[in-house]
C-alpha cells in the first residue's frame, strides 16, 4: 500500500487498472499498488488525463469543474482575477472552480466587427492582438473602407479594431490638408505659332472624399490633366504680344474651367498661378533687342525733356539779366568767384599799369 496526502488546496483523481474510480478532496488516503492516483492544484487549469467525457459522468466532479467550449469561428478571453489570462482557440476546456476567479467574454471571429464588450487596450497587446487587425486615420485624413470589395462607409479620424479573419478588408486614405500640385514643363504653341514653356502651380483640398476614392481612381493625376488642358486652351487663344498683356487673367480662368471637373472628382481648386514663362532662345534675344531700344527711347525722351527745361530756364534767366543790371552784374561776379576757385596761385609781371587793369577786373566799382 502507499499513503498520499491531498491539500486543501488540490483535487486527487484515482484510477484502477487504468480505469476512473472516483474524486478525493483535501485529506490523507491509502491505495494499494494497482491504484494511480493524480494530483491537481485548483488554481490551475485542469488538463484530463483521459477523456473528458468519462470524468464529467462523475457529478461532483463535474460540480467543481467549469467546462468552456471554443466552437471553430470563435475564440475566448480567458480572465484570471479580472486580468487577461490566455485566448483559448477551438476546443474544449476545463477550469476548477475555487478561490481563483475565472471569466470568460466569448467573441465570434467570424464577422469583421467587433462587438463583444472587450477593453481597447485588450486589444493592442498579445495575446489577442494576433486575433485582430487595427488601422489609424489621422486627425487631417479621412478614410473609405472596403469589405470583400464593396465600399461599406466613410472613416472618420480614429483608432479602428476588426476581427482577422477570410473576409478582406481594404482601407483607403485622403489628406483633407490644402495640397499643392505642380504643373511643369509645359510646352505650349501660342495663336502666332510661339512655343513657350510654362511652369504653374495649384492648390487643392479634397472636398468629397467619397467621390474622390471611390467614385473615381487616382484623382490627382485627372485634376492635374484637367488643370494642363485649361492651361493649354488659355494659351492657344491667344498672340504672343496678346499673352504679355492678359497674363494676369490665366489664374481666373484656369479656374473657372476646371471647376466643374474637380467637383465630379471631389476636390476643390482653391488657387492657380504661373510661376515661369519660358522663351526660346530666338525670341528671348528678339525680345531683349526690343527691350534696349525701348530704354534707349525712353532716355532719348528724357534727355530732350531735360535740355528743353534747361534752355527755357537760360532764357528766362536772360531776359531778367537784360532787365536789370544789377542782376547781369551779380551773375558776372558769380562766373569770376567760378574761375577764382580754380586758381590757386596768381604771377604777375609788368608796370603798374597792369595791376590796376587787374582791380578793375575784379573789384567792382
């Protein structure tokens, strides 16, 4: 015979020749040697040494046991003292019922949506994150979700959780943020047959993201040739000398043409400008040549302008000198005080009658 102690805190199960005989709580017992007996700690998880079936037969057994069944499409959150133990896949379990508190929250896998009562931040972490798909729209992003391909509805900005499973989820995202789209390198034929090359720019926001992601693909590239075609025909309607001069009216009507368009493509065109216009090189020197003679011109005008004035004031200066004699006299003392200032020394050589002629010169009378 041997002697086996059972604490107050395990569960002894005795088999016979292989065969379940019967449950023994806490205390000390005696079996003879064709007797097995196991031992089990109840604040574990019970895993049957054959199979379950034959022990639930025995009712205080199955009394003290708690038995989960996982079904194929589900799993189950295991809670141990309320705190996230294990998920336990397709199967059968079974649990003691004693001082260690066990819950279980059961969720169908099977959908997309997640419905079960289970904690967000249960769902980031392992174990069960392996059991989830997750996807972030920013605070400046919408986004459209599609199921098995179909569009299901609009996202807004948020952390979003589905079940991972055969169904295919598909998200799409947008920048509801202004964007700015370039336009370069255009090489375009004026009216008169210029070739120029223009560089634009453009801004835009999208409006309808619904239109712009589902309705239709790849939206920026569209506005982008529908923004060049408007560029295009604004250019070829016009002369080259005609450009020049209604430049500033290409942004309004880039516009005004396009807005229809970016409507159907759910964005909004909220500027337009040119930033380069490029000439060839003919007609870039044509135009420098044209650009020296019209400075030339201008400074031959203002030159003509000048020396008009500055005769008309010499006249008038004239006609008050033949006025007033005083004035004639002034304006003589002025021209000798000019010459003065030029002279720094004086030599004189001759008779007395030479310095006299000198002070009549200069000093008057």
């Amino acid at each position: 015979m041997k002697k086996v102690k059972v604490n107050a805190w395990q569960v002894a199960l005795v088999f016979k020749n292989g065969a379940y005989k019967k449950m023994l709580l806490a205390g000390t017992y005696w079996f003879w040697r064709n007797e097995q007996v196991y031992i089990y700690d109840i604040t574990k998880q019970f895993v049957a040494p054959v199979e379950l079936n034959i022990l639930l037969q025995d009712k205080a057994l199955a009394d003290i046991l708690q038995v989960v069944e996982v079904r194929d499409n589900e799993i189950v959150l295991q809670y141990e003292n309320g705190l996230l133990k294990q998920v336990l896949t397709a199967g059968r379990y079974a649990f003691w019922k004693s001082v260690v508190k066990n819950d279980f929250i059961r969720a169908d896998i099977s959908k997309v949506d997640i419905d079960e009562a289970i904690d967000r931040a249960v769902l980031a972490k392992a174990p069960v994150s392996n059991w989830v798909r997750s996807y972030e729209v920013q605070s400046y992003e919408k986004a459209v979700l599609f199921i098995d391909g179909k569009f299901v509805q609009v996202l807004q900005p948020g952390m979003y959780y589905w079940w991972k499973n055969g169904i295919t989820i598909h998200v799409a995202k947008a920048d509801m943020r202004q964007q700015q789209l370039e336009v370069n390198g255009q090489e375009i034929l004026t009216k008169d047959k210029a070739a120029l090359r223009i560089n634009a720019w453009a801004q835009y926001s999208v409006a309808d993201i619904e239109k712009a992601l589902v309705q239709n693909k790849e939206y920026d590239k569209q506005l982008y040739v529908a923004l060049q075609l408007a560029l295009r025909e604004y250019i070829a309607g016009y002369s080259f000398d005609e450009l020049l001069d209604k430049k500033e009216a290409i942004g309004p009507f880039v516009l005004q043409q396009v807005k229809e368009k970016a409507e159907a493509l759910g964005v909004t065109v909220n500027g337009f400008g040119i930033r380069d216009v490029i000439l060839p090189g003919d007609v870039k020197e044509i135009m420098n040549q044209v650009l020296v003679a019209e400075k030339k011109a201008q400074a031959n005008i203002i030159m003509r302008r000048e020396e008009t004035a500055s005769t008309r004031s010499l006249l008038n200066t004239a006609k008050l000198m033949e006025e007033n004699a005083m004035l004639w006299k002034l304006k003589e003392m002025e021209y000798v005080e000019k010459i003065a200032d030029k002279i720094s020394s004086i030599s004189v050589g001759g008779n007395g009658q030479l310095l006299e002629q000198l002070k009549q010169i200069l000093v008057s009378k």
